[in-house]
C-alpha cells in the first residue's frame, strides 16, 4: 500500500515539475529590471527571457518581441534554449514513462520485486531533466547576481532575479523528489 502512496506521489511530483519545466521555459521574467537608486517612480519594467522580452509601462500595457535573430543572440542563451527545450521533452517522456510504469507494477507474493523497468527509467529521466533545468536557471541566477554587484555595470543594465528562476527551481526539486521516489523502490 505505501508503494502505491508512493508511486502516486511521485506522479503528482513529476507532473507539476513537468508543467513548472515548460512554464519556466516560456516566461519571459528570467531577468527583470532592477529599480535602485532613489528614483521610486518607476514608469517602464523591462522582463527579459530566453524567446523574448517584454516591456510593461505603469504596469498597464505589456510589450512582447521575440529575438529577431537566433543567429545574434549570445551563445549562453543559445545554450539555455536548447537545455530548457530538452528538459520539457525528458520531462514529458519521463511523466509517461511513470504512468506506464504506475500501471503495470505488479508486486506479488511469488514476485515483491515486481517494480517494472519503467519506475526505474522514470525516476533517472526525472533526475536528468531537474540537472538539465537547475543548469540555464543556476547559471542565469549567478550570473544576474554577480553584475547587480559589479560597480563596472551601469545602473540602468542591473537586473534582478525574475519568476521564471523561482519557478524553475521549485519544478528541479519537485522532478528530483518524484526521481528519488521511483529510484528508491
């Protein structure tokens, strides 16, 4: 019975880690401007994100652009892009594996190691994908700190952490969570 908690759990983990992977991907509040200084009237916020960034002014209208060119975008972000968009598909094909693997574990008398492959390979895909997801939002995060930091960096280019970090980083430790519950068996 406590298996099956489990292996529900897990499930419930690894699908809202699925859904906060591709969600972190698509935000574009990775970076958002910082407002220092004592200027407090603060007309625009600028949001920047791995496909686009967007300016909202008073906060009543929101403006979008996507990059114009993949081609001029700088190789970290390249990078994050391509590690973001492998993490949504492990995340997708590790939920299913998870479902098929909730499905057919059938533990018996004859057989009490009846966990089928499928929790297994679940379980690592969910661990892969929270490394591939801590990666592009640790990176990012140390990255923002250390030039909100830096003197050298001009005020107006200061930025501060955004939501799409935070997000991230609950969905890495939800997908690590439901990994060690299906390696655990």
């Amino acid at each position: 019975m406590a298996c099956c908690v489990l292996q529900i759990t897990g499930l419930i983990f690894g699908g809202v880690g699925m859904v906060g992977t591709l969600a972190a991907t698509v935000m574009p509040q990775w970076r958002v401007s910082a407002h220092i200084d004592s200027n407090i009237v603060v007309f625009e916020t600028t949001w920047e994100g791995l496909w686009m960034d967007c300016i909202s002014h008073l906060g009543i209208r929101l403006q979008c652009k996507f990059y114009d060119s993949v081609l001029a975008l700088p190789q970290p972000l390249e990078a994050f892009r391509a590690l973001m968009c492998i993490a949504v598909i492990l995340s997708i094909i590790s939920f299913l594996l998870a479902i098929v693997g909730v499905k057919y574990t059938h533990r018996t008398k004859e057989d009490p190691q009846g966990i089928s492959v499928f929790i297994l390979a679940a379980g690592v895909a969910f661990i892969l994908t929270a490394i591939l997801v801590l990666i592009p939002v640790s990176w990012t995060a140390g990255r923002i700190i250390q030039d909100f930091y830096d003197p050298k960096v001009p005020t107006p280019l200061k930025r501060e952490l955004g939501a799409a970090l935070y997000v991230g980083w609950v969905s890495a430790t939800l997908l690590i969570a439901a990994g060690a519950m299906y390696c655990g068996f």
